[in-house]
C-alpha cells in the first residue's frame, strides 16, 4: 500500500523527505538489531503516535528496500576500487597464468586428479661415468 493514502499529509510530507534524503546521502536508516529503528525515524520525522504506527506497518517494505539498495551500492564500490588500481599500470600480458588464484575457506582441500594413485618410488639413478665413483666399491688401502 501507498503512503500517501495512509498517512496525514504533514507526515508524508516529513515522511518522505527523510527517506529521499536517505538516498541521495546512500546511507541506511538507523538500525536496532538489523530492523529499521522507528522510534529514532519517528523522532527526527516528527510523526505523530498515529502515523508512526502506520509507517511501521506501511513503510517496512520501503525502507528495507533502501537498506538493500545501499548495502548494494556500497559492494559495488569496493569492487571497483581494486579494479581502477590495474589501469594504472601499463598494460601486462593476461594469461590463465596470471588469473587470480582461487581463495577457499578453511579447512577446505582441492581433490586432484591423481588422488588415487598409489606414490611412485623414486628409482635409483642410473651409474654414470661421473657418479660412477661415488657408487663404486672403495677398494682397499687406496686413499681418496
């Protein structure tokens, strides 16, 4: 339901100019436990007891949408802030690469392909005439 209807003209006049306000400012109304706090709107509105009530009921749905359109606003604007910081570079080479890694949360582990498989031993090195020494048998009563 509309406001305007519902409410005393004074009121939605007040009403209304406090919620525009809200979003040109983009900042979210006061809060109490993540509701909107509607003594604290009521006392700067300056709604009377009647119209108070009426926007509490009426009014919930308007200010939690403004609530969404900050909080949307403002990830958007931490998420662009990092991207500007790469134009200034000169322009670098993108490869899969250089793609960012991928952040998981703890406790999480990547399942890789060869999970199954057994370890391989590692096979002894083939003699060759420079390890071929160190391999050898000493012989006896030569120095070395």
């Amino acid at each position: 339901m509309r406001l305007a209807p519902a409410l005393a003209k004074a009121d939605y006049q007040n009403l209304r100019s406090y919620m525009l306000g809200l979003i040109v400012r983009q900042a979210t109304p006061p809060l109490h436990g993540g509701r909107p706090n509607w003594k604290e709107i009521g006392a700067t509105c300056l709604l009377s007891e009647d119209g108070l009530a009426i926007a509490r009921r009426e009014g919930r749905h308007a200010f939690e949408a403004i609530m969404r359109w900050v909080t949307m606003a403002q990830k958007q604007k931490t998420k662009a802030a990092p991207a500007a910081a790469p134009a200034e570079k000169p322009a670098a080479k993108t490869t899969a690469s250089a793609a960012k890694p991928m952040i998981r949360p703890v406790g999480m582990r990547t399942v890789s392909a060869n999970s199954n498989r057994r370890p391989v031993e590692r096979m002894p090195v083939a003699a060759t005439a420079a390890n071929r020494a160190s391999v050898a048998p000493k012989k006896i009563g030569a120095r070395g």
